[in-house]
C-alpha cells in the first residue's frame, strides 16, 4: 500500500479512472520556488491516498500557449471535481491568483477545502473572513489539518 499520483502531464482522461476507495486529494497553490508538496508525499508516503498534483517543471503562460493554459486548466478544474479534499498552500504577497479562484471552485462544489499560507501572503484576513476557515501558518500545520480531515473521511 502506498500513494499513487497523478499529473497534468497524464491529461484528463486520467480522471475517468476507477481509483477504488482512496480519499482523493488535490495539492493545489503556490508551484514556485520550494515544492511543499514534496513534504506531503514524504509523510503520508504509506497512506492509500491518490494525490493530483496540478504541479508542471513550466508555466504555461495564457498569452503564449493558449491552448496548453486551457488544457492546463482543464485538468485542474477536473482534479478538483474528481477530489475528496483539496488542500492548497499559498506564497507571499499578491501572487497565487489562480489558487485563489481554485479555493472559491472547491469550496462551490462542498468539497473539504484546507488552507494554509506563508506569513507573506497577503489577503489572508480576507480569505479565512470569506472561506470561514482556519488557515495554516504552517506546512506542517496543513499536513496535521490533512491527517485529520483523512481520519475523517475513513470513518
């Protein structure tokens, strides 16, 4: 038993699969600089869990490859409609724009939405105000937050 991941680079028919009864987990926010995402693959390394991980090694900026940015988004929306819980971890200041409109997709669908934020994230305030969350200051934090809401949805 362990983990099993998917990636954009698989393409949507990926999310046609029939992954049992894992808890579906969407890794969604900030894809610059360190991957934090490397940290919950290491801790929940033994958990029969299918982590999506929107994460690509390029941007695919809109203006110059449109059609890539939109099958990009594509897969993302599709993970986030195939996902149990979406977790999301935001960078400093005003960037992660995209995560943010994913936060507002999850929680529109009811799914078990988690949050946590680098302490130069701005807009924090107002994102706990609108989402009614607790959000993380922490990854570690994120990762507890995670663990709980599994042990949650096993019950």
């Amino acid at each position: 038993m362990g983990y099993e991941i998917v990636h954009p680079e698989q393409g949507c028919d990926v999310f046609d699969k029939d992954f049992g009864d894992k808890p579906i987990v969407y890794l969604g926010g900030n894809s610059r600089g360190r991957d934090w995402r490397i940290d919950f693959l290491r801790r929940f390394n033994k958990e029969n869990v299918l982590f999506i991980n929107p994460r690509r090694d390029t941007y695919v900026h809109p203006e110059d490859m449109p059609s890539e940015h939109a099958e990009q988004v594509l897969w993302e929306r599709s993970g986030v409609n195939k996902s149990d819980i979406t977790v999301f971890w935001l960078g400093e200041g005003l960037a992660n724009q995209a995560a943010r409109v994913e936060i507002g997709y999850a929680l529109g669908l009811g799914k078990h939405v988690i949050i946590g934020a680098e302490a130069g994230f701005l807009g924090l305030e107002h994102l706990s105000a609108f989402s009614g969350l607790v959000l993380s200051t922490s990854v570690e934090g994120l990762m507890d937050r995670m663990a709980a809401a599994l042990r949650e949805i096993r019950k």
